[in-house]
C-alpha cells in the first residue's frame, strides 16, 4: 500500500523475515489499514543488518498501532499446522 503522506506514520514493529514481511502486508493490504515496510537491507555490507536487526520494520499511523501488533502476535503464536489447516 502507497503511504498517505499528509498522515504521521511511527514504526510499528521489526518483522523477522520476508516471509512474515509478505503474510503481514498482504493482511493489512486486505484489511485497508495503511502503512509501509521498510527493508534492513543494504546491499553495501550484504543484508549483514537483517541478520543483526530483523529483516525491516512495518510503520503505519499510531491509531493503527494495537491492531498492527495484534496481527503480528496471532501470525507469530500460530504453528504451522494452525496456518495451514483448512476446516
């Protein structure tokens, strides 16, 4: 999603990989919630701050802080089996 740039955004959260990176977006796209995620990565030492600092972090606007994080919290408590298990 495009940041609003009339709109203050706060970093939220370090999301730990790329993979957590897509699911996260592709939630918060679906939800309407805006934000953007900003990669560590730095081709000039070769990602050697992802490795130290999470692969980036996710900011969005302070009023979509607790819904932000609580997504994050369920992606992270969930096991592999609960994410892919189909009712």
């Amino acid at each position: 999603m495009e940041p609003d740039h009339t709109i203050e955004y706060v970093k939220i959260a370090v999301l730990d990989s790329d993979v957590e990176s897509q699911i996260v977006c592709s939630i918060l796209d679906d939800q309407g919630i805006p934000y953007f995620a900003r990669s560590y990565h730095d081709t000039a030492y070769d990602g050697l701050f992802q490795v130290q600092k999470g692969w980036g972090e996710v900011c969005a606007p302070v009023e979509n802080k607790d819904e932000i994080l609580e997504i994050i919290n369920d992606l992270r408590n969930k096991t592999a089996p609960e994410i892919t298990q189909q009712d």
